[in-house]
C-alpha cells in the first residue's frame, strides 16, 4: 500500500485526464501518467501497472466512441489484435522479472527517448493510401508493438497509428480509431498478466480510470471533430516537464552517472 498526499494524488488524478485526451487523439498518454506516479514515490513497476488500469477504462472509452462513429473495422484487425494481446501478455509478464532499479535507471531514458520521438516524427497522412504490408505484416508489427506496451506502455498508440497510416495505408482518423482497438487489446493482456503479478494499485488506478474516461471521451470527441492538431506539442512539453521532475530526484539512478 503507498500512502499519498491529498495534493499528490490530484496531481496524479489530473494527469490521467490530460493523458486520457491526448491519447484519444494522438497516443502516450502513459508519458504523462507514468512520470507522474513515480515521481508521487509509486514503485516502477506498480506505476506501470496501475497505469495499465487506468488506461484500460480510458482506452475502451475512447473505443467505443470511435466504433459507434464508424471508424473501427473490427474484422480486418481481429487477427492483428489477437497478436498484439499476445505479445503484450509477453512483455507484462517479462517486466515483473527486471530488477526495480534497473527500471528506475531505464524509464526516465525512455520517457525522453518517446519526447524526443513525438517532437521529431513528421506528420501523418489524413487520408487512406495504399498499404505497404498486408494483414501477416501487420500482425507481426501488432505483436511486436504489443510486447513494447507490455514491457514499458507509452507511446504505444502513437506508434500503433504511425504503423497503420505508414504500413496499412490508413487515413489518420481511421487509423486513430483501429489503434484503440489494438491498444484495448494490449492493455487488456497486460493489465492481466499484472493482475496476476499482485502488481495494480487498486484504489489509485480506478481513480486514475475515472479521469482517464473523461479525458478519452474529450480527446475522441476532439479528433472526431477537429483531428489532432496541437496535441503532439502538448504531450512533448508535459513529458518533458514531468521527466524532469523525475530527474529531480537525488536518487534516481540516472543522476548517480552524473554525481
């Protein structure tokens, strides 16, 4: 059990809302979430796990708007989501064996690594082209992409929608909306095989859950209407700014190179 403050865990709670609408729109939101909860003194792999909670709601949240609109075309990705299940399963259960301070180490080189990623990718197509890989080749990047969300989680639906507009050929919006299908896919697998591990802070992460559905239903609601403009930015100066917070930190590994 972690003992948080009032202040600490409202922090916490608005950064679920804020990852939840940048998610819906652009993905990595758990860029956002993550820092925040290990900077509040929540544990690696605690953090990842109740992070996956949270995301779980917020992610079939912004599912279930995206399919009621049109978007989702749950034929053509079961079998890609059925890889990405599996190999998300893979990675969450592959986590729970890496020693906590190597994660502490590796997650905020992570978190810069997504920034960076985020600030530099060039923008993606708004309409449908021709796919360059076929249902097999999506389902081997689904699988790969999956076991990434399991291991670490953000970015995890950036990259799921760059795939789907660079590789499946898809029109962004189509391709925002097929990812959260993927993404539920990979959340769900992980957050079992964490369940499993006795690894989710329960009250925390269906609090987190209550913000992330809001802020789902606000980022899907915006990219429906609007797309994804401004978004990127957004999370680029909020991971930055929680990253350094976390860096903040006397004893955080990656300052001990430095001292």
């Amino acid at each position: 059990m972690i003992d948080l403050s009032f202040d600490s865990a409202l922090f916490i709670v608005t950064m679920a809302f804020l990852a939840g609408g940048v998610d819906a729109i652009a993905g990595g939101g758990g860029l956002l979430t993550i820092p925040a909860l290990m900077a509040a003194g929540v544990p690696p792999v605690a953090a990842l796990a109740t992070n996956k909670l949270q995301s779980t709601f917020g992610t079939a949240s912004a599912f279930l708007r995206y399919y009621r609109a049109g978007h989702v075309d749950l034929r053509a990705f079961l079998i890609p989501a059925a890889a990405a299940f599996g190999g998300s399963a893979a990675g969450a259960t592959a986590v729970q064996f890496v020693d906590p301070a190597f994660l502490a180490f590796v997650v905020p080189v992570l978190l810069i690594a997504m920034g960076l990623y985020f600030l530099l990718a060039p923008p993606m197509s708004a309409v449908d082209r021709h796919a360059l890989l076929g249902r097999a080749g999506m389902t081997t990047v689904a699988a790969g992409i999956g076991f990434y969300d399991g291991f670490f989680g953000p970015g995890t639906g950036s990259f799921l929608t760059t795939a789907l507009v660079a590789l499946g050929g898809l029109g962004l919006v189509r391709a925002i909306a097929n990812t959260k299908f993927l993404n539920l896919a990979t959340n769900l697998a992980g957050l079992i095989a964490m369940m499993a591990g006795g690894k989710v802070l329960w009250a925390l992460g269906l609090t987190m859950a209550v913000a992330s559905v809001l802020g789902n239903q606000a980022g899907a609601w915006f990219a429906l209407r609007y797309g994804g403009k401004g978004a990127r930015l957004l999370l680029v100066v909020m991971s930055f700014a929680l990253t350094a917070k976390l860096l903040a930190d006397p004893a955080n590994p990656v300052r001990t190179l430095f001292d």
